[in-house]
C-alpha cells in the first residue's frame, strides 16, 4: 500500500520562561504533498473517538482505552487516507503536535528497518491525545506504542501541558528519544533529525529503554567524545543544506540576530535561548516566513533569480494549516488552553485564538469540504494566497494590516473574555459564543482584505485597452 506523507512542516517550540506570558508553546506548520488539501477544525467529544481504530494506510488496529477526553483537532476535511488529526489539546489542558517528518540514515535502518505495517502520522494524535494527563505521558504512551508496533516512516512530535514542553523523534522502525525543552529555551525544528547533545542519565530525557545498547552494539557513534543523536540517527546531506537547515538558520536569526550562523551550516543548534521574550506573534512571523531582508526572499528585491530559489522558505505555498497550542498560566486552567489556528497558505492568514474548552467550533472552521467555498476560512485564505502571490509588494502593505486588525481585535475580546469567564454558568457554551465572535471578525477582515486585493490588482491586469493606449 503507498503512503501519503505531508513530510514538508517546521515546528517552533518555546518554554515558559521564554515566552511573554509566562505560557508554554508548542506550534507547527502543517504543510500538505501538494498545494490544495482542505483542513478542518473540531472537537472530538469522548462519544465520537473511536473504540477500536484501523489505520486507513496501514494494517494497524488497536482497540482503544474506554476513558477518553475530549480533544480539539485540526484533520483534513477529506478523510480519504484517514484521519490525521494533526495537533489538539485535551480536556486536561494537554496539548500535541503530530508530526514533523524527519530524516534518518542507513545505519540506524539497517539496524532498526522501518515497519510498513505499522504506525504513522495519519494515526498518532488520534490514539494518544485523549489518554495523556501530562506531556511527559504523552512522551511514554507515544514510546510503548512504537517500540510495540513500529513505524513506517520517520517522524517527529511535541507534546506540553502548564510546565513542561517535550520534543519526541523516532528512531528506526521501533525506537525513539525525547528531551525536555528548558524553560527558558526555544525551538527551531524543520524536516530532520534535530535533537543535538543527549544524556541518556538526565531526568530530562526519555528513550528506547535498549537505545543506549543499541548505539554501543552497531558502532554507530561516530564522534569520540559526544552524544550528539543528529550525528547518529540523522542526515547531513545536501538536501538538508537546501531544504531544511536554512528554515532553522532563519528562525534563529529573528530570536538571535547576533548569531553568526550559515543557512548551510550542518551543526545549528537544537536547543536556543534568547534575552528577548517570545510572543504569539513572534511564532506567527517566523512560521510565516520567507527569508525577508535577506537574498533569497521569493518576494524580495535583495536577491538574484538564482538566489530566490535557493533555500526552502518556512511559509509556503503548501502550508494547510497553523496551530499554535498555548497552556497559560497566568489564568484559571478552565480558560488556559487556547488552540490558535489558521488555515491555508500563512503569508495571507491570520491566527485566531480559539479556547480549547468547548465541545464545537465555529462553522468556518469545521464545515471544510473538497469543494471551494470562500465562506469557509481555508478557502478564503487560499483565494487570497493564490491572489497575492502574483504580486506580493502590491497587496503587502494590506495583509499586515488584516492580520495586526484581526489579532488585536482578538486579543481584545480574549481580555474581556478571561475577565467574564468566572461570572458564567456554563462557562464552554460562554466559549463557544467567544470562538464564534473571533470567527466572525476575522472571516470579515478577511473578506475587506480580499475586496481591497481586488481594487488593487484588476488596474493591473495585463487585459485592458483604452482608445488612449
């Protein structure tokens, strides 16, 4: 059977001192094979997860735990090659993001080959999520299930709750590794074994319960004096100097412009600190982003032709989805969890923060189908990416105006929002009504944006004539 992989997303990660709130973070583009597949945004409710699953890619079944919670889910809106549920957080205000397809090397699957029929991205979020109460559990209910079943493909995923922020990478067909991502660090990670320096005797580490072994046995450390499982488990090849190391390089230099660093440097740091606090916003620009201010900015004017298509930008044509998963903690944990989300290709989309304890979700957000439908946000989002694209400076100017309006006016009704929300009776239909409100405003700054793009480009259009031409 032929696997569907999205294998093209970029994951930033932030600990809670890091961050501006005081919240952790974990956030994820989901970029798609190809330009156009429809998401959609629900809650899956414990009476619609499933009892007993089977994976639509490979033969894998498991009959399920009978307690499940509630969980938010970003799946696509085609359920063809199943579910892929993508990133949520559930009713324990713990959040996952599943996953970032990561590279690996022939040593490590000569040893360890992959399972065909085992586990992969369209399955993970799905038979995790609702059983987690931590992120360090969801680290070892992750781990059993892929040292019990095997993986046919390599990838990573992160998990948080109030105080911890774990990043999880596969190993082989049935092996893995997880670090704790310091409080007062942050992230980088695109589409490659990222995790650096280990220490198996860490409490901060968790792995393969024979990883250690496994290294010794097959001689496959090839640095004298380290653990350094990029080194052992991973790739240096030239793709990753073209495809994924620029996305870290530029990621880094926006938190650490003193960095003195190469987008086709092999060794870039997994782990980062850096003085300045980070933001939502922040997140948003830097999944958002295409090299700005540097030559190989698609969209720039610093840059030769060549140069523009050298590197793999982080915010591309392909991007599906956005979902940037904060637990608070400077509020009642009935309102800490938000599951910030946008649809569609990032450099025209704007993220709404929608709290994550509620049993529906807003229309524009859930209702997605294959078919185009500009009421519904991915649609929108697409229409306008599509648009804009074909020229960029043109409608810039607009699009950050759109998305600084349309956040700020959330960020608004969230203050309100936070401030009310101990005064309601029934505090997740209150937040179904909230979530509803940001939909709207944002679904019409969008529509304005989409009327003001038109103004703009049809005098531009190449099919005109006027009897003073």
């Amino acid at each position: 059977m032929t696997k569907r992989i999205k294998g093209s997303c970029t994951t930033v990660l932030v600990g809670k001192k890091a961050s501006a709130d005081g919240s952790t973070i974990i956030a994820r583009n989901e970029d798609g094979a190809a330009p156009l597949e429809p998401q959609k945004f629900v809650v899956i409710n414990p009476d619609d997860q499933p009892r007993h699953y089977q994976s639509v890619l490979s033969p894998f079944q498991i009959d399920l735990p009978d307690d499940p919670m509630r969980y938010t889910s970003t799946p696509n809106a085609i359920e063809t090659n199943g579910i892929w549920a993508a990133a949520g957080i559930n009713s324990d205000n713990v959040a996952m993001t599943a996953t970032e397809t990561i590279t690996s090397n022939s040593r490590i699957l000569g040893v360890d080959p992959l399972n065909p029929d085992g586990i992969g991205e369209e399955d993970i979020t799905t038979i995790v999520l609702p059983y987690i109460h931590s992120a360090r559990d969801g680290v070892k209910r992750l781990g059993a299930l892929l040292e019990k079943y095997g993986t046919y493909e390599m990838n990573a995923m992160a998990f948080s709750d109030k105080d911890e922020v774990w990043y999880f990478e596969s190993i082989g067909g049935h092996h893995w590794a997880a670090i704790r991502i310091p409080d007062d660090a942050y992230v980088i990670a695109p589409n490659r074994l990222n995790i650096d320096d280990y220490d198996f005797k860490s409490d901060d580490t968790l792995y393969a319960k024979d990883l250690p072994d496994l290294i010794e046995k097959y001689h496959l450390n090839p640095d004298p004096d380290q653990v350094d499982l990029r080194h052992i488990f991973g790739s240096a090849t030239i793709k990753d100097t073209r495809y994924n190391n620029p996305r870290a390089w530029y990621g880094q230099l926006y938190f650490n412009p003193e960095f003195d660093t190469d987008p086709l440097d092999q060794d870039l740091p997994f782990i980062c600190q850096t003085d300045h606090k980070i933001s939502i916003e922040d997140v948003k620009f830097v999944l958002s982003s295409h090299y700005q201010n540097t030559p190989y900015d698609a969209y720039g004017s610093l840059g030769s032709k060549e140069e523009k298509k050298l590197f793999r930008p982080i915010g591309i044509n392909r991007n599906q989805e956005l979902h940037i998963l904060q637990i608070r903690n400077d509020v009642p944990k009935e309102i800490a969890a938000i599951h910030w989300l946008a649809f569609g290709p990032n450099t025209f989309n704007s993220v709404v923060p929608f709290y994550a304890n509620v049993t529906d979700t807003p229309e524009a957000y859930k209702g997605t189908t294959g078919e185009c439908d500009t009421t519904k946000a991915y649609w929108l989002t697409s229409t306008m990416a599509l648009i804009g694209d074909a020229n960029f400076s043109l409608y810039e100017d607009q699009e950050n105006i759109f998305e600084e309006t349309s956040v700020a006016a959330c960020r608004n009704i969230q203050i309100k929002t936070d401030a009310a929300a101990k005064d309601q009776s029934n505090l997740q239909q209150y937040l179904e009504g909230v979530n509803q409100q940001m939909s709207d405003l944002t679904m019409a700054n969008a529509e304005k944006l989409l009327g003001q793009m038109l103004a703009l480009g049809e005098p531009q259009m190449k099919l005109q004539y006027t009897l003073h031409d």
